[in-house]
C-alpha cells in the first residue's frame, strides 16, 4: 500500500523558513500572500492487509520518527492499494 502522510509545525510553533519565504514573495511582487506554514509531504509504501492495518502503522511511524509530537502535528492523507 501507498500513503501520503504530511507533518507541519503545530500553529503556535514559529516557522522562520515560512516567514522568510512569504516575504521572498512579497519582493519578488507577490504581495498578496500573507503568510506561508512549511511543511514535509512523506510518501511511504508499506506492506499491509488492508487501509485500517496501514494507517494504524502509520500512526505509530509517525509518532515515533516521521514527526515531532512537541512541535509538530501529523495528517494521513491518503492510503492506496
């Protein structure tokens, strides 16, 4: 199976890459962004019976490597076969 997993800083949690590249944008003439949140989009294969084995696996890879709970929150977004 395929899994599309994204982490991103919690919103309380500075983000100096995302506030230096709002305002790149705003001189390279983008003023209407207002703000920018980095994040990290992980794809992970992996082998299991179905999607609620898979994400219960992803949970548990997530909290344990792919994301940093203090600082930072986790989404699955998608599972394929």
């Amino acid at each position: 199976m395929k899994a599309l997993v994204h982490v991103t800083l919690k919103p309380d949690v500075l983000d100096p890459q995302g506030k230096a590249i709002a305002r790149a944008s705003a001189s390279l003439g983008y003023g209407a962004v207002q703000s920018v949140r980095q994040g990290k989009l992980f794809e992970v294969e992996l082998d299991a019976s179905d999607a609620a084995q898979a994400r219960s696996q992803l949970d548990d890879l997530c909290a344990k490597l792919l994301a940093n709970p203090v600082i930072e929150d986790y989404e699955i977004i998608r599972v394929d076969d």
